[in-house]
C-alpha cells in the first residue's frame, strides 16, 4: 500500500509542480510522475535534516519541502529530457 500512497502523491506533487513552472513543459506524465516522487522522497530527507519530521497534524513545512523539491526535480528533468528530444529530432533530418 506504500507504494500506491507514493506514486498517488508522486503525481500529484509533479502536476502541482509542473502547473507552477512557467511555460510549456514536454517531459510525459510518466516521466513527471517519477519526478514527483522523487521530489516528495528528497522533501522529506530535508524536511528531516531541518527537524521538521514529525508534527501534531497536517506537516504543512514537510509539504512545502515536496513540493519546491518537485519543482526543481521537474525543471531540470523537463530541460533534459527537451535537450535529449531535441537532439533526436536534429539527427532524423
């Protein structure tokens, strides 16, 4: 059940992520849900690291964590995988 939990927030963290970076991003939703996992993954180790592991109720700063680290995972994977497409496509011609 962890995993349905991960890949379910994973989406929603890089949807959430890709809406907020301006533009259009290229990157498939496979590949920005993968993103959104690991950022919600590297979130929660700073979340940790800054001593916001666990909290009484909703851990509002741990979400905020997730979700700015899912807007850089997105951006950087998103301009790789355009550069990568990018590359393909000048090869074909």
């Amino acid at each position: 059940m962890g995993w349905l939990w991960a890949i379910i927030v994973g989406f929603v963290l890089g949807l959430i992520a890709k809406a907020v970076i301006p533009g259009k991003q290229h990157s498939p939703l496979w590949l920005t849900t993968i993103c959104g996992i690991l950022g919600a993954l590297v979130g929660n180790a700073i979340a940790r690291a800054v001593g916001v592991g666990a909290t009484r109720g909703i851990d509002w700063s741990r979400h905020i964590f997730q979700l700015v680290a899912a807007i850089v995972i997105v951006a950087v994977v998103d301009m790789l995988y355009t550069a990568t497409l990018g590359k393909r496509r000048r090869q074909r011609v």
